[in-house]
C-alpha cells in the first residue's frame, strides 16, 4: 500500500502523459481523479496514525520464534 501511496504521483503523470500525448492542460476528469486519489491518500495516512499505537521511548522487538515454534509478532514494549 505505502509504495502505490509513492508512486501515485507518477502514475498519474503518465496516465495524463498517456491520453493527452500534445501536452496542455489535463482535462477536468483528470484533475478531479488526481483529488480523488489525493483524499483518499491523505485519508489513509491518517487512519494509520491515528489507529497505531503511539509508544514513544519504548523498544522495538522484532519478530521471532516461540516455544512451540510459532512466529511472534514484532512488537514495542516499554515507552510511556
């Protein structure tokens, strides 16, 4: 999700570049698509933050094995 959030920008450039190969300004359809995706970009930028768990000063823990041989989630432990 995070590389398409980056390369968006691109990928519309050539989407215009695509259809209006002469140049000038995009059309109106184009223009509101980019906003589109620029809402929905900022929108999904701030659910992640505001869902994650914000622990600061505590220490990440990378993923590993269990007891039982199951994998652990990474994790922060410690902070506030």
């Amino acid at each position: 999700m995070a590389i398409l959030l980056l390369l968006l920008p691109l990928l519309a450039w050539l989407f215009w570049r695509w259809f209006r190969p002469e140049g000038g300004r995009p059309p109106r359809w184009a223009v509101i698509l980019l906003a589109i995706a620029v809402v929905i970009g900022a929108s999904a930028a701030l659910f992640v933050r505001l869902t994650e768990e914000d622990v600061v000063g505590g220490v990440y823990v990378p993923p590993s094995l269990g007891p039982d041989g199951r994998v652990l989630p990474s994790r922060i432990e410690g902070g506030r």
